[in-house]
C-alpha cells in the first residue's frame, strides 16, 4: 500500500465496535450502522468456532488486531470489486488502521496467511509477498510444520478421523437387495470446486467434502 489511505478513493471511515476474531470485525458506520465485517484474503486461526477447539496463533491473531484497530486514530474500510457481502451477510472488506493494514500487518507476522481467494483480488500480491516473509523466517503459524494447510484452505489442527473396521459377512443372509448408489462429485479443493459452483455447495449436495467446510455451518467452499 504506497499511497497514504487518507488519499485513496472508495474509504469508509468507521469505528470498532468488537473484534471477534482475527479475521472478523464488528464496526459502527457513520449513520449508527452495525457493520460485521470479514477481512478479505486473509484467514486466522479459529478462537470462537462452536465445533472447533482454539488452533494455535487463534488468540494471538485476535489480540494483534485488537492491538492495532485500539490504538489507530481512524479506521477505514475499502470494498474491491465483486460482492461486496457474503452469504452471512458480512461486508468483505480490506481494514486499515490508520495508514496501515491490518492483513499486511498479520500476515507478516505469521499470525495469518493468505486464503479465501476469489474474484477479490486488489492486493493478493501484496499480501502474498508479506506472508512470504512470514514463512521464510518460520513465525507464527509457519513455525509449526504442516499446521498450515497449504494447498487447500485453514489449518492442520485436527486429528484424523479413524478409518472405520472392516465387518464380515455372515455365514448366510437374505439375497441383498440393491441399494441406489450415491453420485459424487470429486474436486480436489474450493478453487477447482468453485469453478463449476460459484457460490459454494451445501452439505447434501454430491460435491460437498467435510474438509471443505472450515465453518462447519453445513456450506462447503463458500
């Protein structure tokens, strides 16, 4: 970010009202709007999933935000193109701190790295390149070998689920009668599954993996 925010087009000046994660932030609008919103390109680690325990670096995310968005002046918010709200009705912005931003600012200190990438994408390079320098030095969430689940979104902070036993048949049974089998749709991860459904796939839909659903809220790759 070159310019000073104060010159840029397109800001929204607001205030905190509460951070709820590293990556989510209550605010209050000019006119007395409650405004949640969810910092673009950027993913922490979990802190207040219902489903999830606390993943490493989660609270140290939400604290470095805190940190930053308390002792700035002024804070504005900036809409790229595209939606400009998700299905939970949260406003995908980019946040500064005064002249900073704050994914910058997480993200080279290895308390986020770069995810969610879809068709907002003003400064992915800018964020690549910081978390880059997070990673080369090993800080944060890149001092954890494999927590990062690169490739795919999130992180590598449960366990496996077990492989189910193999059941034996019985001596004799009943002529088994035919069950339909279920279709599926394989992708690889949310980039490639995003391509064929924009919007994400719900938990009955044949395309739909667990592994895609870091919210757990029954919605794959939204």
């Amino acid at each position: 970010m070159e310019e000073p925010v104060a010159s840029k087009e397109g800001l929204i000046p607001v205030s905190l009202y509460r951070v709820v994660d590293g990556d989510t932030v209550n605010v209050i609008d000019d006119s007395g709007q409650e405004l949640k919103l969810r910092l673009l390109l950027i993913d922490t680690p979990e802190t207040v999933h219902p489903n999830k325990p606390v993943e490493p670096y989660g609270k140290e995310a939400s604290a470095r935000l805190t940190e930053l968005l308390n002792a700035a002046d002024q804070l504005y918010i900036e809409y790229d193109s595209g939606d400009k709200t998700d299905h939970y009705d949260r406003h995908l912005v980019y946040l500064y701190a005064d002249d900073v931003s704050v994914h910058e600012v997480l993200l080279k200190e290895g308390l986020a790295r770069v995810g969610y990438i879809y068709e907002q994408q003003r400064y992915l390079s800018e964020f690549r390149a910081a978390e880059q320098y997070a990673k080369d030095r090993g800080l944060g969430i890149w001092s954890i070998p494999g927590y990062v689940n690169e490739g795919e979104e999130g992180f590598n902070s449960e366990e496996p689920e077990p492989e189910p036993e193999p059941t034996s048949e019985p001596a004799t049974s009943e002529p088994a009668t035919s069950e339909p089998q279920e279709t599926t749709e394989y992708f690889q991860n949310c980039t490639e599954l995003k391509k064929v459904y924009p919007d994400g796939v719900a938990s009955d839909h044949a395309a739909y993996q667990s592994k895609m659903d870091r919210d757990k809220d029954n919605w794959a790759c939204e």
